[in-house]
C-alpha cells in the first residue's frame, strides 16, 4: 500500500509541478488570466502531494525490511501533518480576520 501511494503521489507531484511551470510561463507573458487563477488554486495539493511522497519516501528507507512500523507511521506522520495544517492556516488566514 505504502509503495503505491508513494508512486501515486510522485505522479501527481511531477504533474502538478509541471503545470505550475506552465502557469508561470502564462502569467509572466500575460498570455491569459488563468495563469496566475492556477498559481493561488493549487499550491496546497502541490504541497500535500510533495509530503505525502516525501514522507513515504522517507518511511520506505527507515522502516525495518519485512515489517511495518506504526512507530515510524506516527514519528514520521506527525510532523508532516503539522506542517501542512500550518500550510493550510496560512493559506486561508485572510478569511480568519
């Protein structure tokens, strides 16, 4: 499970990063308002795609070969789940104020 959702979450990753290069190119051209509309919509699944394939990238290498560690789950998952609320507050404290 742990090795598929590390590969799915590399895929979207690599995907999401290339649309916002893609994005960027538009908005710095002003080709079309949709460029900078894509930067502000997708920058947390770009986030939490890139933890999510950081963390089970980091899981795979640590965890004990042929066992599975919910230790490991919770050091590991912990800090990542704090850094993307943190992510996520910033994000919308705007509309807190």
């Amino acid at each position: 499970m742990i090795e598929y959702l590390k590969r799915l979450s590399g895929i979207l990753f690599y995907i999401l990063g290339g649309s916002f290069f893609v994005a960027y190119m538009l908005q710095y051209n002003e080709i079309t308002p949709l460029g900078a509309w894509w930067l502000r919509i997708a920058d947390l699944p770009l986030a939490l795609c890139g933890m999510l394939y950081g963390g089970t990238s980091l899981y795979l290498s640590v965890k004990p070969h042929g066992k599975d560690s919910k230790v490991l789950y919770i050091v590991i998952g912990i800090p990542l789940v704090v850094i993307f609320s943190t992510l996520l507050m910033m994000n919308f404290w705007p509309l807190f104020g």
